[in-house]
C-alpha cells in the first residue's frame, strides 16, 4: 500500500471559510472525502501536508517512499496511471510550474516541506485541461455530478446491493445501492437520471422523495416528506429535511425541517432553523459572486446557479433567509428577520437589525453540547483551531476596532 501524502496548494485560500477548520483533503464531494477518492485510486494510505495551525490534528505520516499528490486537484483513471509510472524524484507539473504530484524519499521530501531544492528532480509538463480542479467554492457543486457518479462506481464495483424493500417506489433499480442496517420507510427513489447511493445505518422515513444523483452518508437521516433532488450529497451523521437541491452537507450537519436549500455548501456541525431558505437564482439572472478571503472582495463565479456557503459550527434561526450568493464564517449564530448580508464574517453574533461578536467561550459551550448530542468530543486540538480561526478572521469584524 502506498503512503500518500495530499497538500495543500495556494487554491486553499480561495476554499474559505470551508478550509479555515480542515485541509483541502476533507473536503467532500460526490460521496467520499477527496482524501478518500485518492486512497481509493492509487491504493495507498493518506495523510496531510496542511497549515501549521491544522496539522497537530492533520497529522503527516513519511515514509522511505512518499507520493505526493495535490489536494485540488481530483482523481481519475488518465492520471493515476501518469502518477503509478512515476520514478523516484520525478514529477507531474503543471505548464506554469504548479506541482500536481511527485515520488519522493523521505529527504527529498523534507526539502519540498521547506522549500529547499530538490537534487535531480526531473519533471514532467501535463495538459492542465485534462485535470479536474477545484479552484473556488463554487466548484464544489459544479463538480459534484460526475464526482457522484465517479465515487458510485469505484464503491459498488464487484459488490451486491441490500434488497430494496418491496415498498418502497423505484426507477432504475441498477443504479440504486443500499449499504448493510438500513431503515427505509414508503418513499420514493428515483435513479433514472443517476445513481443513488445510501450509506450504513441510515435511515428514510415515510413520504421521502430522493432523485439520483445523490449519496446519503452513513448514519445520517432523511426526515418525513424531504425532497431531494440530485446532484446532492449529505454526509454522514446528517438530517435531512425539506427540500434539498444540487447541494453538499460536509458532515455531522442538520437542516431538518421545511425550507429550500439549493446550489449550497454547509460545513461540519451547522444547523438550519425551522423554515430556512436561501435565494440561489438571482432575479435577473446574472452570474452570482461570491466572497474571496483571498481578494477580499466579491469574485465571479462563472456560474448562474450558487446558494449558501456556511462554514463550521455555525446556525441560523427559524425563518432565516440568505441571498443569492451567501458566504458565512465559522462559529457564527445567525437570526432575525430580513435578508442577511452577503458575507458574514465567522464568529458572529446576530443579523439584519445588527452583528457583534459571539463570545469565543460562549460559542465553544454550544460547540460541546452540539457534539456531544453525536456522541463527539471537542478536543484540545479543535478549540486551539477554532481559536486560530478567530484570530485569522478578526480583521472581518469591523466593530471589535470601534468597541
């Protein structure tokens, strides 16, 4: 088994708030982590070459031979052979120099970490158009169909489906696979258009309506009557409610109840209140912008079709409502009536009718007890992460200068 190591590049920045708590590597989409895409596809065991702040939780593991491979930048079947052919010290590149993946020894390794030159390394120019590269959030959901299908081959390749209860309403049966202890109740599932995958231990209640392209994680639910139309991914340990279109829960996240969420991306830990919506169509139709923690400013996205982008630990109340185009921050506890703003900054406290920061401590307690009802612990490293992000991210919340 090879011993691979994922990196994070300089497109991390434009991936906040999702990877101010985790490495690019975390990031799910389609049904597995892309940590997990690349372990599968080049038969190794993962580890991280992150920020100095992440890396005591994102460990790295060196071996006497190490791939490297570049978070970004997803798996598949042309690339992986490019990447298995490679001798030691040789490299994929991209045209301008970019490293895509290389084979080092544990010295030659400790040189690219430090930015020393590598002796003899020999590298090797690609066709970046081959590549499928996550380079801004919106990606995420661009990209999620074919990742959807992607991940659903290479999981169900070889294996046998648990039957389909003889309740349940089905169209294309064959693109239908059901992991072990599942509980399905009288609902619907649609994988005429693609595949839908349900994951260990999780539950479908009555009245539910799933259309393929879509993963349900393991442990995770699907409440009474929830729409949800692909391509659409909920990670484990989820609650699923209402209806959910051509949008991505990361994980250990709830929006459980009526209210729309389309075209968005919610981190670890978040929950929507009672009849939340987002806006993911803007009424002219132009092309959406979203935040970049990189310009500091709102960017094009390129596309038509963008929702809500909330990072970790963070909520919203009942009646909540987000724009087109909504970027939220890490541990930030949202309500009130109204529109929110475009770009919440992470650790606030509040809404349309005002914002002031949530108390680091206060949002740490309500971090715990969420947690805990998961039968999780928010360790040591955790809150030293959620206290750099408050750090990191403290330029954004004006006020705190003016209080």
């Amino acid at each position: 088994m090879r011993n691979l190591l994922v990196f994070d590049d300089d497109v991390r920045g434009h991936l906040l708030p999702l990877c101010y708590t985790r490495p690019v590597a975390e990031l799910r989409l389609g049904i597995l982590t892309i940590k997990e895409k690349w372990e599968r596809w080049l038969d190794g065991k993962a580890s991280y070459i992150t920020q100095d702040y992440l890396a005591s939780k994102y460990t790295m593991q060196v071996e006497a031979e190490n791939w490297v491979v570049n978070a970004s930048i997803l798996p598949d079947a042309e690339l992986c052979n490019q990447i298995s052919s490679l001798s030691k010290n040789e490299a994929l590149l991209t045209p301008d120099g970019k490293l895509i993946a290389t084979l080092l020894d544990a010295k030659a390794l400790d040189d690219l970490i430090h930015e020393r030159d590598i002796d003899q390394i020999k590298g090797y120019e690609i066709d970046t158009e081959a590549l499928t590269q996550i380079t801004q959030l919106a990606d995420l959901t661009r990209l999620n169909q074919e990742q959807l299908r992607s991940d659903f081959e290479i999981i169900t390749r070889g294996r046998k489906s648990q039957p389909i209860p003889s309740h349940v309403q089905v169209r294309g049966r064959s693109q239908i696979f059901i992991e072990e202890n599942c509980s399905i109740g009288f609902c619907t599932l649609n994988a005429s258009d693609g595949p839908i995958y349900i994951g260990h231990n999780v539950q479908i209640q009555d009245g539910a309506i799933i259309q393929g392209n879509c993963s349900i994680g393991e442990h995770s639910k699907v409440k009474m009557a929830a729409r949800i139309s692909g391509p659409t991914t909920i990670g484990p340990v989820c609650t699923a409610g209402g209806e959910i279109s051509r949008s991505i829960m990361i994980g250990y996240s709830n929006k459980g109840h009526d209210g729309f969420l389309g075209d968005s991306i919610l981190g670890e830990w978040c929950n929507l209140g009672a009849d939340t919506n987002n806006s993911n169509l803007k009424n002219n139709y132009a092309e959406v912008k979203l935040w970049n923690y990189v310009s500091d400013r709102f960017e094009k996205t390129g596309q038509q079709f963008v929702g809500l982008i909330m990072g970790d630990h963070s909520k919203c109340g009942i009646n909540t409502m987000f724009n087109t185009g909504t970027v939220v921050g890490v541990s930030s506890n949202l309500f009130g009536a109204g529109y929110h703003r475009n770009f919440v900054p992470s650790f606030t406290w509040g809404g349309p009718q005002g914002m002031k920061s949530y108390g680091f401590e206060r949002a740490i307690e309500v971090a715990k007890i969420v947690m805990a009802r998961r039968h999780q612990e928010l360790h040591q490293l955790d809150r030293s992460i959620l206290q750099h992000v408050l750090e990191l991210s403290s330029k954004y919340r004006p006020w705190e200068k003016n209080s």
